[in-house]
C-alpha cells in the first residue's frame, strides 16, 4: 500500500533551489519556433536527468520532406527524444511534451520583467519564463515526480515512456504527429499541455486558416473605368462569407460543454468558430489594387467533418463569385491541427478525475468537464490511433499568461502536479 502522506511531505519538502535548478536549464535554452534551432542543446541537457532513472533513450529525427510540410522558416534537425523504462507492468502510459516554445518579444506597450530566457522566481513563489507553463514547467515536475518516486522505492503501476517532441507550436507536422505514424506511442498518452485546476478536457477545436484572393486589374483611380477593383470585388464573397459564419457559428456538440454565452449567460455546448481575420489590398489610392487577400481562421469541433467543413466555404465562395466581377478568384487551405476528443469514461481519464479529488481535496462534482478552441497536436494521436483515451493536465493556470508577456506558474502548483503524478502513477485507488 502506497503513503500518500510520505508521498505529499517528500513533495512538500522539496527544495525551492532544486526545482529551480532544472526550471533554469531547460527555460533558458531557447527553443522558439521559428525557427526551432536549439533542440540538439535541449535534448543533450535533458536526457541526463532519465538517463540517472534508468531510462532507455532513443532520438528520433523526423525526415526533411516532412518537415516541408511546415509553412515556416526552420532551422536545424527536429530530434525529438524517447525516454522508456518498464516495470513489468502490462499497462503503458506515455507522458508528452513538447520542446518548443513561442517566441518572446520584448517590445511594444507591454515588457517582459524579467529576461523570459531566463527563469526568475520571486518571493512570493511566482515562476517567470518563457515556455514555464507551455510547457518546460511539466516536464520539469515530470522529473522531480520520477526520482521522488525512485527515491521512495515505489514500483508504479505502469510501464513509462516519455515523448520530449518537437514543433508543437507550429502545427502541420509536430513531431508527435511523426512518432505516432511510426509506431512510437505505447498505452494511454498523457498530455502536459494543459493546466493544473480541476478541470477535465473533454474535447479541443482543430485549426483550418483559408486564404481567398481577388484578382482584379489596376488602374489610375482617376481612370478606374479601365481597372477591376479586387477589393470591391471581395465584398460579394465577404458577404456570403459573413451568411456562412452565421450559420457554422450557431452549431453546438452534442455532447461537449463549452462555454455559456457571453450575451444571455446561456450555457451551450462547444461550439465551432468562424473568423474572418486579415484582409489586405491596395498600395497607394490612387491605384486601383488589382488584389485582394482575406485570410479566415476556422476553429473546427470534434462533431465536424473537415471535407465538408472546406466544402461549404468553397460553396459560399461560389456564391459570391457568382455576384463579383473579379477576373479570377483563387482559395487555399492551411490545416495545421485536427480537432480532440476524448472519452471520460476511459480508465484512465477516470483515474486521474479520482487522483485530482485526492490531491486538491475536492468532491467529484467540483471537478469541471469541458471543451475548448484552443488547438492540441494530441488531436493527431486521437486520430491516427483512432483513439479517445488521452489525459490532458499541466502545471499552467488561467494566470499563467501563456504565449504571453511575463509568462509565469507558481510554485506550488508546481508541488500539486507533481503530486498528481505520483498518485497518478503509484497510488491504489480502486
């Protein structure tokens, strides 16, 4: 029988300087993508740490033709890494994370307080860095978890694999999404992408940006009679578009929450979102531009089809092609993430609803089950795998400020996950 308490008071204890001792050496490589050229630095400094567990390493390189596939400048090789030790158990869980980070600008109305490739922590146990809660920070706990449990002599309860994986924060070809066409993903996969409140991820949105162009014929504004307007001639189409977005944006899951809605306070189910983002055309007013460039985002839940999704924004676009006088009218599509669903009734994702009950000493019914709109390349697992038995938590909060200027976690939520972790993994809880 497992000491939860033993467990709780060696994470309790652990030394501010230790944990900040391995935030530091993998916050301040800087991984950003793009362009993504530091991952031999991250893998070299990380692999010792499971190496000292008793770990089998193995790096896999995803190929440069996929690597194409990526709408991004890159740099350098995509070495993702793969940490594996069994137990004898019959059961595996593979622990993901990615390497990557966004970049870190230090400019414009908002600064960063601190260096962000340079982890900081302060006196009230707040952690400032780049990628500390997207997400450098879980597998730092993933870490402290694996040689508390070593230390304690604990056999967990499954086989471990851990996928340290690249380009994450790129989309169209991750490096999970290459592990996962090759075999690599053993057991349940446990994202540590997410965050550490009580909350469980029933489903996340994938990502299709559209591109639509008008071409038209420039002229001198003053002799327009000659030229073809491409921007005005976008307006048909931004009008059926607009028709469009109406529509997607009134669907709802069927069995996926999301968030209530902002006008009535209504709850709802996840919806899907249609956004018309960038529109550019012209150079100069006296030139009549001879293109017109509208980009669209398309958030697309786990209930939609993507073939029928692009169908029908070909159709609107038909429609108002119907009504445009533009000479041409050219469309792509740039789909970077799937959509995510996952299956709560799984064993595991009910395991960690009771290991998060125990940890945050919380009923069952405070634990929040939703949907979101945000992306996760987990979505490439679920639907290479043809898989639903993902768990996603992390070490993040909703003020964690991720992608964001002074991106932080806090220390103690550092000690909760690590908790949950090691109960996860260790604790008998049927």
């Amino acid at each position: 029988m497992v000491n939860l308490q033993q467990i709780y008071e060696e994470v309790d204890n652990l030394d501010k300087d230790r944990i900040m001792g391995i935030i530091r050496t993998l916050v301040n490589i800087n991984t950003a993508v793009p362009p993504g050229n530091s991952y031999r630095v991250y893998v070299d400094a990380l692999s010792p740490y499971f190496k000292n567990l008793g770990f089998s390493l193995e790096e896999v390189i995803v190929p440069e033709e996929y690597i194409k596939q990526i709408p991004y400048p890159l740099e350098g090789p995509r070495i993702n890494l793969i940490a594996t030790k069994e137990f004898g158990k019959k059961k595996f869980i593979s622990f993901y994370g990615h390497m990557d980070v966004v970049p870190a600008p230090n400019e414009g109305a908002q600064k960063w307080r601190f260096p962000p490739f340079e982890a900081t922590i302060i006196k009230s146990g707040k952690i400032y860095g780049r990628g500390v809660g997207d997400m450098k920070g879980a597998m730092v706990c993933l870490i402290l978890a694996l040689q508390i449990i070593e230390k304690l002599n604990i056999t967990p309860k499954y086989n471990i694999q851990v996928l340290n994986c690249t380009d994450e924060e790129l989309g169209f070809y991750p490096g999970i999404r290459y592990l996962t066409e090759q075999g690599y993903i053993k057991g349940t996969l446990f994202s540590m992408d997410y965050t550490v409140e009580p909350i469980i991820l029933m489903g996340s949105a994938g990502d299709l940006d559209i591109e639509i162009q008008t071409i038209g014929r420039s002229s001198h504004s003053g002799l327009s009679i000659l030229g073809v307007n491409a921007l005005e001639e976008m307006i048909p189409i931004l009008v059926e578009l607009k028709i469009l977005k109406e529509k997607v944006e009134s669907r709802q899951s069927k069995d996926i929450p999301g968030f209530p809605d902002p006008q009535t306070g209504k709850k709802r189910n996840l919806t899907p979102l249609f956004n018309l983002d960038i529109i550019k055309s012209g150079e100069k007013s006296n030139i009549i531009p001879d293109i017109c460039s509208l980009i669209i985002n398309r958030r697309i839940i786990p209930d939609e089809n993507i073939r029928e999704v692009k169908q029908e924004i070909l159709d609107a676009v038909e429609r108002g092609k119907a009504k445009s006088k533009a000479l041409d009218v050219k469309i792509s599509f740039k789909y970077s993430n799937p959509p995510l669903k996952v299956d709560i009734n799984s064993p595991e994702v009910q395991r960690i609803q009771k290991v998060i009950q125990l940890v945050h000493k919380i009923p069952e019914e405070k634990i929040r089950k939703t949907g979101m709109n945000f992306t996760f390349d987990a979505g490439f697992v679920s639907q290479i795998l043809n898989t639903h038995d993902i768990i996603l938590r992390g070490v993040a909060t909703g003020g964690s400020n991720t992608h964001g200027v002074n991106e932080t976690i806090r220390l103690k939520d550092i000690k909760k996950f690590i908790k949950e972790i090691i109960v996860f993994l260790c604790a008998d809880l049927d």
